[in-house]
C-alpha cells in the first residue's frame, strides 16, 4: 500500500519505463506531477533523511528517518503536502538523538516512536498531537521530563513515558494541564505532576453600574487561567432579597447576557464562571437604577369649542418613564360609536388634524406609549357648533312626456359656506349615473331632456365647506 501511495504520483510514461526496465531502480529521480521525487529500493519517496509515502487523503506519513543528527525536528510538509503522521517505530533505536520536536501538524505519536532512544532527553509536541501510542517512548532512559499539551487526550498505559525497567524513573516529571490525560497517566504511573494552569480567575464586568429604569445592561463573562474550556453563570437579585434569578443557562456556553430592570433600586449581579475542571470563581458587582419621574402624557389639542367645519390639531408629548415616545391618535364622531386611528398606530407622528364635519360633541384621545411598553392616555372632548347641512332641492316635475325638459334646483339651510353643487340622473333600467353639467358647480339650477319613456332617476349633491355631503334624489316618470 505504501509503496502504491508513492507510485501513483508518478506519470504514466515514467511508469512504463521503470516497468520495462524490470522493476525499480535505486536512488531514481522521478517527476511527480510538478513535483520532484526520489525513490527508494524499497519503494518510499526520500525528503532529505526522510523516507515518506502519501496518506488517502494525501498528507504526508513519515515511515522513517536514517540520519544521525542529535536534535531533529520533524518537517510540517513535503512537497506542499501536510505532514500528519509518523509510521509506529518511525524514529526507533536512534541513539543519538537527544532532542526531538513534532510539530503542530501531527495528529498523533505512533506506537513505538521513540522506543530505544536511549540518548533522547527531550521532546517538544506540537500542540496538533491528540494521541500517544504503545511504546512510543520505551527504554528512553535519559529522558527526565516531559510537557504534554492539553491537545493530547489519549496517552497509552504503555506508553513507556517515564518508565524504565518496568519502574518510573526517579525525579520524572511530567508537566501538563489539570484534568487532562497527562495529569492522569503521570498519577497512575506514580510520576511527580506539575500543573502548568495559572489559577482560575473571574475577569468578568459589566456595562454599567447605573441605569434608568428599562435601560438594558449587558453582564460580560470572561475568565483566565484554570482549565479551558469556560462556563458562565448570571445571576441577580434586589439587594433587599435573598433570592436569586438565574438570567439564562446557568452554566451555559453563553459568555453575555443583558438585563433590563424596571424598578429602581440597588441590585446585585454575580457573575460565576466555571472551567473544565469543576473549579468556579464568582465575581460581584452592585447595579443601581436610578428613580425618574413618573411617565405622564401630556399631549393637547388646539381647541375644545368650534364652529362646525373647524379643524382640530391633536399633538402628542409626554415626559418622565423610559424614553423615546410613541403616539396613537383617535377621534369619535357625534353619530359614531368606534374610534378612528389618524395616521399610524404608536407612531412617531408629533401631531394630526381632523376636521369637524358636522355639528355635536366629538370624543378624541392620544395614546402615549413608553419604551418599556407603558400606555397613558389624554382624553378631550370638542364641541362643534352650527347645524347640520340639510338638502332641501327641489324638481320641476315628476311626470312629464318623453322629450320634455326636467330641471333641478339646488337648496339648502345649514351646513358652512361657500356650497358646491353636482346635478346626476339614472336613465330606465340602468345603474349608472350621468353628470349634468360639471362637478361641484356654484350653479343651482340644472336641466336636462329626457327621450326615453320610463322611470329616470335624478338627484342633487351638495357640499359645504366642510366637504360635508348631503344627498336628496327624485324620481321622474315619462310617459
């Protein structure tokens, strides 16, 4: 397999030709897609004293090393290729070497890696090793100390670290993290541990220690040292209570939270983080929310007594509570028993009008609403004086032969002038109505002739200033 993983990097026409010549040759230098590559007899690619072969997922597996150097440090990549792994026994029986790094691109320590080194007294692991395999450091004797990463999760119980004999090495140390696999291996082997954790520290804060009422303050989680990874808890409380509120997960992954107090008062926040080895430290502020002024509307209206056709300017303000303001603005007709809204619902319109059409008591109101959700409400009441327009047109006539004259006369009493009048009529059988003449016209008086026997409809509009409407219709039979 690994000889195939090397080969099948190679081209087609190096291939045959190494096939023809009868297998492969030594120390033969092929191209490998834009690369260059030497092969081994036995069938590896050679990286200075490095043999290799490609893994499936193409990175790079270090099968051996036939140096003499005394300190190595292992390479990251080949050919452009990550190198990720090193075959079990990769660097056995070196025993010259005294000092060895892996990099942060491997992922493990084989079985037997190191074993026999008899020289090794150091090895630096990249903080990319999660395992370390059997035997991987057996009969490394001269070792007397090693740092394991808080990456590396898995540590073989024959491993070997420490071990010589079958006995741990006197003044061994291993240096790693608390509640990781190196404090457990180096606690079961009987090996001396020390801890490289800085004590857990609660760096937390807050946004703000005072705050008007419904003003949001944000809790900030955040630790140092311990043991990573870090939970938070929130939690708050009146100063006066002795109970508290837990403000989301407590515990959660969450490193903020916002509150948003209503009543004023002093509170006290406790922010408690937690790290990987069950180890908490709570941090305590005190939080104050400032007392305002009770949320009162204050909105007016312009007038309460008017002539019929006045309008009316409702505006909107308010003061004390949370700010900002929103406005919802209704009136009632004299002869209506529902509200209607002017213009949007909460708003932020700072005033609207509406006309008084017709004579009575209009019912209006402003509905203020703070940010936290608050209604006040301002009620008026508008008088408008005048009676109402009534239409008191007349018709010429009522019956009358085809192809005679009928003529309307606008009339009134009431309303507010100036008047606009509009003159219609329905032929037989239809639903349509005709315009005679134009439109609000000043003209009170319209005739038309009608030419087809039946019953025709007619009628007369008229609008006052107001744009009050009042309708009068006629029916006119031709014979």
């Amino acid at each position: 397999m690994k000889r195939r993983n090397v080969i099948m990097k190679l081209t087609a026409a190096v291939l045959a030709l190494t096939l023809v010549s009868g297998g492969a040759v030594s120390g033969a230098v092929f191209a490998a897609g834009n690369e260059t590559e030497i092969i081994t007899d036995d069938g590896y690619a050679l990286y200075g004293s490095y043999k290799y072969y490609y893994n499936s997922d193409n990175t790079v597996c270090i099968h051996s090393y036939t140096g003499t150097a005394t300190e190595i440090t292992l390479p990251k990549a080949i050919n452009n290729k990550t190198v990720t792994s090193m075959d079990a026994g990769a660097l056995s029986n070196l025993t010259a070497l005294k000092k060895v790094t892996v990099p942060d691109s491997f992922k493990s320590i084989s079985r037997e890696a190191f074993k026999g080194c008899t020289a090794l007294t150091a090895v630096n692991i990249g903080s990319g090793v999660a395992s370390i395999g059997a035997d991987a450091f057996k009969n490394c004797i001269s070792m007397k100390e090693i740092t394991i990463p808080r990456t590396v999760t898995s540590i073989d119980d024959g491993a070997g670290i420490g071990i010589a004999s079958g006995s741990p090495i006197s003044g061994f140390i291993v240096y790693g993290y608390d509640g990781t696999a190196a404090q457990s291996y180096a606690e079961k082997k009987g090996l001396t541990f020390v801890s490289l954790n800085t004590p857990l520290k609660n760096t937390s804060s807050i946004s703000k220690t005072n705050a008007k009422p419904y003003e949001t303050v944000t809790l900030y989680g955040s630790a140092e040292g311990g043991s990573e990874e870090y939970t938070y808890a929130f939690l708050y409380k009146p100063t006066s209570s002795s109970s508290w509120k837990v403000k989301g997960t407590k515990f959660g992954t969450a490193s903020t939270a916002t509150l948003t107090l209503g009543t004023a008062g002093t509170y006290d926040i406790l922010i408690s983080v937690k790290d990987s080895s069950g180890k908490t430290e709570a941090k305590r502020f005190t939080l104050t929310i400032e007392k305002t002024a009770e949320f009162v509307n204050t909105s007016t209206i312009s007038a309460t007594n008017v002539n019929t056709g006045k309008k009316i300017t409702l505006t909107g303000s308010a003061k004390g509570g949370a700010a900002p303001y929103t406005y919802t603005y209704q009136y009632m007709k004299p002869d209506k028993t529902k509200w209607t809204t002017l213009g949007d619902k909460y708003g932020t319109a700072g005033s609207v009008t509406f006309n008084t059409k017709i004579p009575g008591t209009y019912k209006a109101r402003v509905l203020a609403k703070n940010s936290n959700g608050t209604v006040k409400i301002s009620s008026f009441t508008v008088t408008a004086k005048g009676t109402l327009l009534e239409n008191k047109s007349t018709i010429s006539s009522a019956s009358v032969k085809k192809g005679s004259t009928v003529t309307l006369r606008g009339a009134y009493s009431g309303g507010t002038a100036p008047y606009y009048f509009t003159y219609q009529y329905k032929m037989p059988g239809s639903t349509k109505w005709n315009v005679i003449g134009k439109y609000n016209t000043t003209s009170q008086t319209a005739s038309c002739t009608v030419n087809v026997t039946g019953t025709y409809e007619m009628r007369v509009l008229i609008k006052d200033s107001t744009d009050y409407v009042a309708s009068k219709t006629f029916k006119v039979t031709v014979s």
